[in-house]
C-alpha cells in the first residue's frame, strides 16, 4: 500500500512540510514561523497542525521523515541543540509519529540530510563518496557512501568544522572559527584592531561575516584579504576530506557561498597546491550546492524512503 | 568448489606467502627476501616460485590476495611506488593469476589490508567504523565501514599522513612530516640546532626517528619533547580523523608505536582536549595493534574471501 511520505524540517526560525508520493515527487508543501520561544508542547502541535495541511484525508503515511537540529537526532530525541537550549531530550520523533497512525519516522540532522539531496537531485548525483560542507554561521557536513548516509559509530560523524588547526598565534582553532560566517566575522575584526588598512568596515557598528562580505563584494581590500585567508582555511579543510576520503565531489552550501569564486578560488587553490597525488583533484571535485530553501525538506523525505525501504 | 585461498605479501624488503583454507585459517606459509634490485621479471618469477610452496599441488586457488605497495595497488598494477621506482605499470595481479590457473586475483595496499585484517582478526574486531594508521617512516591508513574496505572514488581514501597543518614557522607541513619516524628526526634535528638544551642525540652521527625514541626511552629531555610534540601533531590528526568518521575505534600501528605511551599519551591528551563532543571519545577508542609482521599477509587473505565472496 503505497502512500506517500510526510517530510517536516524544523528548524530554529521556520517550519517546513512536505508530502511526497512514494517517488519522492513533492506533491503539496507548507510552511510557518517555528516560534520556539513558545512552550515546547505548543511548538510540537503546531507542527503536528502544519503537517496535517499537507497529508491527504484519512491517509497513514508509509513513513515520515524529520530533520531537527543537535547532534544524534537519528534517536528521535532533541537535546543538546545551540538553537533549543530548553530541549531536553525531546521525544520528537515519537510525537510526530503518534499524530500520523504510529508511522515510522525517522530524523536525522540538516547537513546529513542536504547530504542525502543534493546526493539524490542535486550537485552530488551519480557521485559516490559524496561529501556535503555547509558553511554559514557555523559549520556542518554530511556524506553518503555506497549509496547510503554515512553517519558513524554514534551518528556524530562529518563535523567538519571541528577539525582543528594551529594559528600563528600559537592557538588551535576549529575549522569553523577560520572560514565560518563568524570566524569571517572575528577575522576581520581582529585584522582591524591590528593594522592601520583603511576599509570601509571601520565605519560600521557591527563587522561580522555578513558585513565582511558585502565589503569584499565590493572590493575593500581589507575585507578581501580577510575573505581570501578564510577561502585559504576552508582549503585545508578540504585537503584533509579529501585525502581520507577521496570523495567523487565536494558539495558547498550554506550562505557563505554567496561569496562565490572570492573564497572558493582560495580554497581550490589551496586544494590544488596541497593534494599529494592529482588524481585526487579534478575540476568537478568542488560544486556549488544545487538545492534551495527545501534542501532539508527533500533530504528528510528520501530519508524517510529509504529507511522503510530498509524495512525500519 | 571450495580449495583455499593464496595470500602474497609483496613488501620492499620481504615477500609472505601463505596458502588459507575456506575459513582463512592459515595452512602453510613462507617467506624470502624480495631482491627488488633485481630485474623485474625476476623478481616477479621469485614471488610465483615462492607461492608454488605453499598451494597444494593441482590446486586452482579459489582467489587470490596480494598486498603490494603504490597508490591503486586495486588495478592489479604496480606504479608510483616509493619503494619501486622502476615499476613502471608492471601488471603483478595478472601476472600471479596467469600462474595459478587463472584464479580470480585481487591487490590492495598494505594499509588498506592491515585495517580489514584488525578488523576481522585484531585490535578493530567488531568496531565498525574501524580506521587504522600505521605510523612508522611515513603514515599511512585504512577504514572499514559497514563491514566494507573503504577506498573512495578511486582507491586513494584514508592518506591521514597527508593532513596539512600550519606550523609557528609560517610554514605547512603534512602530519607525516611532524609525527612519523621521519618526522621525529627532523623536529630533533631542528631542535639540537635551535636551543642548548643537552642531549645524548648529541653524541650521535645520525639522529633519525630510530635514535629519538631510544634516547626518549632512556629519559633524554630533548628527546622526550620531542616524541611529545610529535604525539600532540598525532592527536591534531586523530582530532580531524574522529570528527569526520565517528569510528568506533582508532587502531595504531608501525614502529613508532614502539614508543608506546611516550607518543600515545600526548596524542590521546590532544583528542580528550579537542573533541568536541565527549561521545566522541572513550576509553578505547584508541587501540595497539594486535597482529604482528604477517598482518598484510593476513588482510591480503581476507580480501581475496571477501572480494571472491563477492562475485568478483
């Protein structure tokens, strides 16, 4: 009995659903203000309210598919998530599945999800290893193997940007305080408080990686510099995934691509100079994300596919 | 029909052969010195000799496994191999299967092969994913995951020697040229020449990775800083290792393991300090290797089972 799937991605800001035929075309989708500030239970109901706009009349979905933050959401719970710090041990999953005649549901975390998307329609089709970076305020992974996500023993594993590296300063840094939105950020606040450069960022309140960025797009040289050293940390990132695991291609998403070829160019170069072998290295190796806003939604609903499909 | 399997060990130095039955218990084996300095063809006629004592006479193996060194040992062709400079394309797997009826013949790498042979016999035994480094002139690794050797795209994963990290000299250096033998050579070598701290190393002719660990051994400080520095580089690298895979364990071998806690210590220092997460990280994670020298021998035996197994 083919049904369909029900897709939710609940993120810190917005909710969205989706309700895919058991081909995983997307067939109706919402979506709302997450509003996680209110009470846990009426955040839980609003989903719950949300999702039952999308699934048809009298219908038990073949299974759902959840994406929710912090880490091992693969157990259903929600705990430890820098954007629900009140959520403790969260039984979401569960909940959600009790709305829908007890369906089998199964979550996962964003960048896995992305993972499985852009693996499944988007830049990473028909490659395999297929490894997904998310670069935006923080910075996130994924990867599918053999066909499948590949989350690790405890489903912790591809968090790039806790990869460590020495700086000059004699500190270790994450991956992540290097070539984040916020590492962009403190970079460039940091090179305005030791040199003398002109930039236009010295005439604003607020320099984080958003106002780096837009300076650098318009050619401040300071916040081109400081986008370029990021570009260049992001490379030796990708230099350690890509010599362990030889990946078919790296997908870039999240905002900080917006900057296009000013912190991509470093980062390949980087790349270029640092593999061992070429036969690493190929130009198709970095892409550009190919999925919008509904990355996780589409992710959540393959994962909800394939996991039955596993007879879950 | 099930004979047996022909495992061959083809190393810079020696040459391993040994004939498994259907369960991979090993029946007979053999060993002589490879003479690489021979002419190929020589060299080639040696190993096949050598096999001949071991497999039952008017026995086809079932498959065969060899170990030989070079990147995409996989293809059955020997090239770009450190220790073989002139192996220019020399097909060894068609060469040995020819010899042997035509058996299906499968190659591999000696790290790839030492990570599936602990995880099937050894310190990995029932970890999944398992990830193995040997570190000993240079650094090389292997993974298994679900059960699977892990290769990427083509055949070059798991190189967690060639990590870049920047150094206080501005300079970047792979993990192998800061925690390998070698490694630990020169970071003594640079530090006799920078300070005036005594040392035995400086009664010595050669300071290499060899001499470091024995003076350590003995209680020399420089020497012991140094085997330090090099554990916390090792850890820097397990750091990046454990956030992208998650593995269930970590299994170390090569000679500089030798040097036991005097380098393990610091490094698992290092992993305790950075991880971000403590599931990351328990007190097993990191493992000795438990087989000894016949360890490729062995691995080389499991992937012709596995690989035949598989249709190959």
């Amino acid at each position: 009995m083919a049904e369909g799937f029900l897709s939710i991605d609940f993120g810190g800001t917005r909710t969205r659903v989706g309700w895919y035929s058991p081909t995983l075309e997307l067939i109706t989708r919402d979506e709302s203000p997450s509003h996680t500030e209110q009470p846990i239970e009426s955040v839980i109901d609003r989903i719950i309210q949300l999702a039952r706009k999308v699934v048809p009349a009298y219908t038990v979905p073949d299974a759902i598919g959840i994406c929710a933050p912090g880490p091992q959401a693969y157990t259903g719970y929600i705990r430890h998530a820098n954007t629900l710090p009140e959520w403790d041990n969260v039984p979401l999953a569960q909940r959600i599945s009790a709305a829908f005649g007890d369906a089998p549901t199964f979550m996962e975390n964003d960048a896995n999800l992305a993972a499985l998307a852009e693996y499944q329609f988007g830049a990473a089709k028909g490659c395999d290893p297929a490894l997904y970076l998310t670069v935006s305020t923080g910075i996130g992974g994924g990867a599918v193997i053999g066909g499948q996500l590949f989350t690790g023993w405890r489903g912790l594993a591809i968090e790039p940007g806790h990869i460590k590296f020495p700086t000059a300063d004699g500190q270790v840094y994450s991956l992540e305080a290097l070539a984040s939105g916020t590492g962009i950020g403190r970079l460039a606040r940091e090179k305005l408080a030791a040199t003398d450069t002109p930039s236009r960022l010295r005439l604003l309140q607020t320099v984080d990686g958003k106002a780096v960025g837009e300076s650098a797009a318009q050619g401040d040289r300071l916040a081109l510099e400081v986008v370029s050293e990021a570009g260049r940390w992001l490379g030796l990132g990708l230099v350690a995934m890509v010599h362990l695991f030889n990946p078919q291609v790296i997908v870039i998403g999240g905002s900080v691509v917006n900057l296009g070829e000013l912190i991509l160019n470093p980062a390949r170069q980087t790349l270029a100079e640092l593999l061992i072998d070429p036969l690493f290295n190929y130009d198709k190796l970095i892409q550009v994300a190919a999925l919008g806003d509904d990355v996780c939604l589409t992710g959540a609903a393959i994962h909800a596919r394939n996991k039955s499909f596993a007879g879950g």
